[in-house]
C-alpha cells in the first residue's frame, strides 16, 4: 500500500478535492479493471473519453479519481485530483508507483521509422551473450532476462511499461533495450523515465495518419533527444538529414553512425550475399549473418552502443558475429526446389525499398523476383502509391494483395495502391485479395533460383479484417506451399 500524495510526486495539480493522504492499492486508466482502494486515472483516449467512465469506476471501489475536468457533482469519500494532462500524469504516478525501476538499470530507447525492432533485439542478443542478465521491450516481445511476455504496442502504456522495468529489477536486470514509437512519445508513455541513451535509426514516410505532417512526425521524435539528460548519450543515423535536427537542443553527448558519411562508427560493406555481410566497422573487419545495407546500419548502431555502455571493443565485434536475424526482418530459408523466399514486415516505402534493392544487390539477374505486397487498413493512405510504385519498379513480378484490411474494403486498398504503377510495368503486376491464395500464387509461379519476397507483415502471426484476427503467419505459410510444391 502506497499514499497517494507519494504517488502524485512531479504530476502538475490544479486542484484537489479530498485527502491525498490516502494509501491506495492499484493504478488503472481502464474502469474495467479498478477494484476497492484503486486510483482510476481518466485519459481522454482517440476512440473513448475516460472521463465518461468516472462513475462506473468509483462503483467498482475506485477511492481517488484524477482527472482533466471535475466531474460537476463530487461523491463523498472520493479524492478528486485535477491535473492538466492525464496522460502524462499516469506517466509519473506510474513511475512513482512502482519505485523509479529505470533508474535502478541501464535503460537505451531506440526511435526512428525503420530498424527499430531489429537493433533492440539485437542489443538484446549482444549483451546476453556478454554474460548479463538483459531486458527488452520491443514491438515483436517483452524480455525480463530469460522470461518472455506478449507485447501488444511497439510502445506499451506507461503502467505496463514500468510493471515490467519493476519485474526486471526485482531479476536483477542491469540493461534494457527499449523500442520508442512516436505515438508512444506522443502519448507520453515514456514521461518519467530516465535513459541513460537514445538511438535514432531514420525517418521515413509513415504514421501521417496519426501526426497529419511529416514536420510533426519528425518533432515528436525530436523531442525524446531534446528530453534526456546530460549524462545520456544519443547515436544518430548521420546519413539521414534529420540526423543532424535529433541532435539540435540535446543536452547529451553527441554521437554518429553511417555507412556515407564520415562519423564515430562507420560501416562499410565488403562483401553483400544472401549467407551474410562482410563489413568493415572502423577499422576492423568482421563477418554477420545478417544481410543488407539496412543491417549495415543497424549493426554500426549495435556497435557503438555497445561501445558508449562500455563494453570492449573486440569483445563486440566477435559478438556480433553470432547474432541471428529477428523473426520476420529478411527472415528466408531456401526450398529444395532452390526457390528463396524472405519474409520481412516491409510496411513503409522506404523498408520496401531497402529490401527490394538489396535482393537485386545480391540476385544474378537470371532469376525472378516475384514480390507479395500490400498495405494496411485505416493507416496512413498517401504511402500506398509510392509503394505500388516501389513494388512494380524493383521487382520483376508483384502480385498486390490484402495486408491488415481492418475496417477498409481490401479492393479499395490494392485501388490505391495500384496507381503508383507506371505504364511500362503494369504487365508485371497482378492482384489478389485473398493474401494466402497469392503467397500460394506466388510459388506456383516461382522456379529453380527465384525469389519470393512476401513484405508488410513480418512477424505478425495473425490478419485483421473488419476487427475479427485470424491466424496467418506468412513464414509458415510460404513454407508450407512451397513444400508441397516440390511433392
């Protein structure tokens, strides 16, 4: 049992209604979940208001309330708690609530559009292998050293957020690596916690169904470096131009990656084949099993965070050598058949790209490249053209095809993405609503030395149409198909 007014430590008040000096037993913002001697925090959501659900929650047993806005009759006996942001409120008190966990461990954020996921989870890897116990929070799992939970967002709530940094703690947790969405920044999830480093991979066309403009997008990523302390470092892509504004108005120590351009961890690529990358990282060369210029620049990132947490440089370099690719980031196995087929989560135009340019890096030429590809529902519209455009332009067959439909017509989706294809390659293309019938298309149309890439969804293991998911894992899938292919 905790006071409230411990609780509520750096949360902004406007007024009080009520004892602060309560012990209360839990946080919730869903009134669902509140039970006797709970704080229900009432966060004004995108689909609901929870200031509607105020009431329900004290009939459930809720002792305090905070909210934006005081509820025109106050009950006896309930402490009231007006804030001026909900959001970041619950932020606070969930930091406060749960003992400052990022404070008692090693906590990197890593932001950007693409790579995210792959350099959190590699890091992961990386220093596992080092001998520490490691925590991770990413969009794929959450890890509390060797424990595996669900993850639901990329950027979890701000109380499960630190629920798990408390059980990382209570494991004797000394790092943790930890994906940060603009949403999640946006949304304050990540107020209160105290990084002892920041990594920025790219910014690229996304999410601007949610911030409306790129400029918002980039500031909303911006203000995380602007937000860490002195004593945190920040690594950023120097070879983005947006490299140079996450680095403005940081008080931290300043830091660069690139493959282009000159920078405190440079990476070269050597050698670029489907068994791996030969690099060159400063001034040591080194062999992964990771594949393309885009793990280039993750795995430069790897390094020098390794580095600036301290650990020996030789020792990260044989590191990295035996990390493994995440699951559905250019994830392939090559069928007996000799047909390639990569599976990678692709959903942007610019992570289209990079993969689609790095196959033809690699491919002869004298084989296809079929590409499976299409675009999520009630997300950002503008991007589908330019990747029909990307798809059709770098690929020798695309076949477009449903993604997550979620509430939208799967048609009218493929409509969209359909007129970025210019005229010299719409020969190439065909459509297919049903996604597992194309994948199966896919390999039917694929011979001896092909290639299949099948992009959006990566490791998504299920697809969501008209808010029904279902079960699809598009690695088994693609497995599966071109197993009995060869029968």
């Amino acid at each position: 049992m905790q006071q409230l007014k411990d609780i509520l430590y750096k949360v902004t008040i406007n007024a009080v209604a009520g004892s602060t000096g309560i012990e209360v037993n839990a946080l919730h913002f869903d009134s669902r979940q509140v039970a006797d001697g709970d704080v229900f925090v009432a966060i004004r959501g995108t689909i609901v208001d929870g200031h509607e659900f105020i009431d329900k929650a004290i009939a459930q047993g809720a002792i305090a309330i905070v909210c934006e806005v005081l509820p025109a009759q106050l009950k006896d006996g309930i402490t009231y708690i007006e804030v001026e942001n909900t959001s970041q409120a619950l932020a606070y008190m969930a930091d406060n609530f749960y003992g400052n966990p990022s404070r008692n461990l090693r906590l990197v954020g890593i932001t950007g559009t693409n790579g995210k996921t792959t350099i959190a989870t590699l890091l992961y890897q990386l220093f596992k292998k080092a001998g520490y116990k490691v925590g991770l929070l990413s969009t794929v799992r959450i890890m509390v050293d060797n424990t595996e939970y669900k993850a639901t967002h990329t950027t979890p709530d701000s109380l499960t957020i630190n629920k798990y940094l408390k059980m990382m703690n209570d494991e004797g947790v000394e790092f943790c690596f930890m994906e940060v969405s603009s949403h999640g920044i946006h949304q304050y999830r990540t107020e209160g916690l105290y990084f002892v480093g920041g990594i920025f991979t790219n910014i690229t066309h996304d999410h601007l169904d949610y911030h409306k403009t790129f400029a918002e997008y980039r500031d909303v990523k911006k203000s995380f470096f602007d937000n860490l302390p002195k004593q945190a470092f920040v690594l950023v892509n120097i070879d983005d131009k947006n490299g140079l504004v996450m680095l403005q108005n940081t008080q931290a120590k300043k830091y660069t990656y690139a493959l282009k351009t000159y920078a405190d961890y440079k990476a070269q690529i050597l050698e670029n084949e489907f068994s791996g990358l030969l690099l060159k990282l400063n001034e040591s060369e080194l062999w992964t099993k990771l594949i393309g210029s885009f793990n280039a620049y993750n795995i430069a990132a790897i390094y020098g965070t390794a580095d600036l947490l301290g650990l020996e440089k030789v020792e990260v370099l044989r590191l990295i050598s035996e990390l493994e690719s995440v699951s559905g980031r250019f994830q392939y196995f090559i069928s007996e058949e000799k047909v390639t087929a990569i599976v990678d989560y692709a959903h942007t135009p610019d992570a289209l790209k990079n993969v689609l340019e790095t196959i033809n890096s690699i491919r002869t030429n004298n084989e296809e490249l079929i590409t499976v590809v299409g675009c999520g529902g009630d997300r950002d519209k503008t991007k589908r053209p330019k990747m029909g455009h990307i798809a059709s332009a770098l690929s020798t067959k695309v076949i477009f095809t449903s993604d997550n439909p979620r509430s939208e017509v799967p048609e009218t989706i493929i409509e969209d993405i359909e007129k970025g294809v210019e005229p010299q390659n719409f020969k190439k293309t065909m459509s297919i609503v049903d996604r597992k019938q194309a994948i199966k298309t896919a390999c039917q149309l694929a011979k001896s030395k092909d290639i299949i890439l099948i992009a959006g969804k990566g490791h998504e293991t299920y697809q969501e149409i008209k808010g029904e998911r279902t079960d699809f894992d598009d690695y088994k899938i693609v497995e599966e198909f071109l197993k009995q292919l060869q029968k």
